[in-house]
C-alpha cells in the first residue's frame, strides 16, 4: 500500500506561540514529527504550512513542504480541506494519505509503521485512528460538574476494576484515511483503532502538557 505522509503545521497557535517550532529540549516541536516520518515506510512526507518560519526548519529537516492558500490558514479551518489541498496538488497519486499532528513529539517511528501494516492488512478498513486507553479517572461514571460552588455527578464509588474500558483518540497522533474516501472525512465508516502507549500518546495543547513532555524527553 502506498501511503502519503502530512503533516500540517499552521504559523499561528494561541496557547503557545510559535508552537509548531518552539524548541522542546533544544530540538524544534515539529522537528520530532518530521524525523519520525522520514525514517518510516511512509513513501513520501509533505509539511503544509502558511508559515515562511516553518517552511525554513522544515526544509532543514529535509522534508518536502507545501505552502498553504491564506484560505486554510485560519484559526478555524479544519484539517480535512488541507489534506484534500495537498492531494490535489500532486501528480503522484497514493492509495491513502496519513495525517501527523506535529504536537504529538513521543510518537515513535514503529508507531507509523506499525500503523500502516495494521491498516494494510485489513483491506475493508475505511480509515484507522490511534487510540490510548481512557485512563479510570476520566470515565463518565466519575465525571462530575461544578456549579460554582459545589460538585455534582455521579456519588457511586468504583474500584478502577469494576470500570469499564473505553479508548479516546490521542490527539491526533496518527490517522490514516483511504484517499478515496478524502473527499468525505479523515476516519469514518469501518475505523481500525491502532492501540498506543499512555507516554506515547501526549498531545502538546498548552504549557502544562508542554512542561510534561519536556520532562519526558530530558529524561529519555
């Protein structure tokens, strides 16, 4: 199966600026998602961005880039039409595209590969989403809201045992979509769930997950 690698890294980010390239112990973010996928069986991996600065360390990293129209640059545009713009725009044509968030650093290269063995060999998958067990303390037997002053939800105590098991998507860590099926969605119709590791899965969102992962990184 030939597999297409993206990944997108828009210039702007909120939480933390400049996110994409901020040096997570010496090394740019989006250095990690890079290396990681160029030393995959991934055929071919491309970075869109809207972002000259990104452009400049990606190509560093000696990956393809592709500049995005300012029409996908914004704080809301979603991941699907970037990946349909980048597909589009390239004569070499590819049996399904792998999405690659660059704020998930820890993701090894056995990941990707092992991901993509997974979603070969299953050929009526539609699509395949990593995915990390929910750890107990976030189940919605123990969710609880707060009105302001106090908590409500659920009263009823659970051993961890007696929880069920549930999976989330781990920030976007890896999906792979049949590029047939681009025009519609990212993971949809029959999904394959490629299990990952708790410290693999971290996803950056703000200075609390990034202060965690650098701690992870200094310590490997």
């Amino acid at each position: 199966m030939k597999i297409l690698g993206i990944i997108p890294a828009r210039g702007g980010s909120k939480g933390i600026p400049k996110k994409n390239i901020k040096l997570l112990n010496g090394k740019p973010l989006i250095a990690y998602t890079i290396e990681a996928a160029l030393n995959s069986n991934l055929n071919r991996v491309i970075v869109s961005t809207d972002c000259e600065e990104i452009a400049i360390i990606s190509k560093e990293y000696g990956v393809e880039v592709m500049m995005r129209p300012s029409r996908l640059s914004e704080d809301k545009t979603p991941t699907l039409p970037v990946l349909q713009d980048v597909v589009a725009k390239l004569d070499d044509e590819f049996d399904a595209v792998m999405t690659l968030q660059p704020t998930s650093p820890l993701r090894k290269i056995e990941d990707i590969n092992n991901s993509i063995e997974t979603f070969s060999r299953d050929k009526k998958a539609d699509s395949l989403v990593s995915v990390v067990e929910t750890p107990h303390n976030y189940m919605p037997e123990k969710s609880m809201s707060f009105d302001g002053n106090y908590l409500s939800g659920n009263n009823k105590i659970k051993r961890r045992q007696d929880v069920s098991t549930i999976y989330s998507r781990n920030g976007a860590a890896i999906y792979i979509t049949k590029t047939e099926k681009l025009h519609k969605y990212i993971f949809g119709e029959k999904i394959l769930p490629y299990f990952m590791k708790k410290i693999n899965s971290f996803d950056i969102d703000d200075m609390e997950d990034w202060e965690i992962v650098s701690k992870i990184v200094k310590g490997s």
